[in-house]
C-alpha cells in the first residue's frame, strides 16, 4: 500500500520542517530548503516492489543535500536512480553535476554527500535499491554517479520509460513486485556496466583499454572457475605473463586483488538474495571459485568487516524489515 505524505495538510508555518521529515524517514536523512519565500507545497509517494523502494516527489523550488554530518555507520548502502518527469533538475556528487530534463536518468550513492537541486516546481521518481544487489564493481558504479543518461542512450531508452511506468502503477502483488525488483536491479547493472565501458572507451590510449575491459569480461565470465589466475588470463588472451602487469598497473588493484574481490562481492550478493532454499556458505563460496572456506571466511571478514553468517543474517533481517514496509505518520489534519 502507497504512503502520501503531503504538507498541504499542514500549518503554513510547520511545512518545512513537517517536509524535512517526511523525506528523511521516507528516503535517507538530508536537509530540504525551498528556494522561494513564501507558501511551500509538496508530496511524496512512496511503495516497494521487494528490495526496491520506489518513492515520487513532486515539490516547489528547493535544494535537498546530504551533507556528510548526515551519514553515519549504520546507513543503509543504498544506490539510488532519479527519473525527471517534470521540471528541471541538477545533481552533484563528487565533483560531477547532472543536469537534467525530463525523461533523463541520473545514479547517486547514498553513502556519499550530494546535492538535489530543483530550480523550478518539477517531479521525479526516485528508487533505492541496496548496493549489495548489484553485481556490478564499485569503480564502474563511481564512473557513472551524477552523470546525465538521456533516454535516447543505449538501454535508458528501454529503461527509462519502463521505470517511469513502474513508478506511476499503484499496486504491485508482492510477488509481482519482488520479480520486478529483480528485473530493475538486472537493468541497471547491465546499464551501468554499459556506461562504464564507454567512457573507458573514450579514454586517451583506446586499444589499451578496449583490451582491459576485454580481460574485465573475460573474467567476469569466469569468476567461478577456480583456476581463474593471472597466468590462466594471460594465457587466454595470447600474451606474456609480464604483458598482463604492464597492462594492469594502471589499475586500481592488483589483477590478482581484484578477481577476489569480484568473487566476494557475487558471494556477498548472493548471501543476501531472497530465497525458499538457501545454499549454504561453503555452496556459495564454492560456487564463486572459493576452494578454501577458511580463506574464503578470512578474505570475506576482511573486505565486509564481519563474517559471511553475519553477513547473511543482517541481509535477511533488512529483507524482513523492508518487506514489512515503513510506518507511516497519519496526516495532519
């Protein structure tokens, strides 16, 4: 079931702050203020299709931050997707602005400060979904943050009316929206890993990284070979051992570092995913070319800060939590 909350309910004097909390309990805590004096009105919707939370905000001018006062150890790891539907917007994260307009497209992550800003009376779907359910690398996830994807562009042209059709529908059956959120996440991981290798594409040294991102996919392809090495790519791809390096050190980690971590954070995804039946641990990191559970327990406890139960049981606890859906506050009258 759909929450609204509205000021226009509210006293004139009470509507911002009444908003600040309305958008803090429904999205992540951050800090409102409307660019014009005088009357300030504004609703958000809010519902879930499973792990996804979709929430629509149609507001006066005003500029939202997150501000780094505002994120603590205990927030969520949430990417969020902005879909302009009306109006325009911009924002920033990092040291990129997004403009835009509607139809277009913009990713943000929530565990990092940012800046929503609405120059004019306008609309936009937003969707958090968490960042473990996405089986893309967080580099590929920092290249495309506060970057404007047009609805012309590759798969934002199927994506983004699909999202904005999800968004506007009022109900969704719980299994129907389950599947749903899947079928979201699956899009935009392909998306994000479709605008990560262009703008690699577009990098000075071309073929250099036209041959990176072919070694990215090969292994990606076979993360849950356990033979997987530097030695196995290197002979795969038809070059040197020495080669391979070279072609490496302008990465962020190691070749060998980076397999790993890919493998952990499939493992960490899967941990987390919904099931009837659950794999056991040693299955799952099995599955992803552990053949060490000790290692694999070790290396995990390293990346994540707790072990891979503890980190099974957090997921289904914020599974049961989100399913159960956020309290709403009644509406003033």
């Amino acid at each position: 079931m759909s929450l609204v909350l509205d000021t226009a309910s509210v006293a004139e004097a009470d509507k911002v702050a009444y908003w600040n909390d309305a958008v803090t309990r429904t999205l992540v805590p951050m800090t409102a203020t409307p660019r014009n004096a005088g009357s300030f009105c504004a609703t958000i919707t809010t519902d879930r299709c499973g792990f996804l939370q979709v929430s629509t905000i149609e507001a006066d001018p005003e500029t939202v931050t997150r501000t780094p006062d505002l994120i603590t150890a205990a927030t969520p790891e949430l990417i969020a997707v902005g879909l302009q539907a009306t109006g325009r917007a911009s924002l920033t994260q990092d040291t990129r602005t997004a403009e835009l307009t509607p139809g277009d497209l913009v990713l943000y992550d929530t565990t990092r400060p940012y800046t929503l800003d609405h120059p004019e009376r306008a609309r936009i779907h937003i969707l958090q979904l968490p960042r473990h359910v996405l089986a893309v690398p967080d580099h590929d996830v920092r290249q495309i943050v506060a970057t404007t994807i047009h609805p012309h562009q590759g798969l934002a042209a199927m994506l983004s009316p699909f999202l904005s059709a999800l968004a506007t529908t009022t109900y969704h059956p719980p299994t129907v929206g389950e599947r749903l959120g899947g079928h979201v996440s699956d899009l935009l991981a392909t998306m994000i890993a479709g605008q990560s290798d262009t703008r690699t594409a577009n990098a000075d040294d071309h073929a250099t990284q036209a041959f990176i991102q072919r070694i990215r996919h090969y292994v990606n392809q076979h993360l849950a070979d356990p033979s997987l090495s530097p030695e196995s790519i290197a002979a795969a791809h038809r070059i040197s051992l020495r080669y391979l390096y070279k072609l490496w050190a302008t990465q962020d980690a190691t070749i060998s570092r980076w397999i790993q971590q890919r493998r952990l954070e499939e493992c960490s995804r899967e941990l987390t995913r919904r099931s009837r039946i659950a794999p056991t641990i040693s299955a799952v990191a099995q599955r992803w070319g552990f053949i060490n559970a000790a290692h694999f327990s070790r290396a995990f406890r390293g990346v994540y800060g707790m072990s891979p139960s503890e980190w099974r049981n957090k997921g289904q606890a914020q599974a049961s939590v989100a399913a159960a859906g956020k309290p709403g506050r009644p509406q003033r009258s």
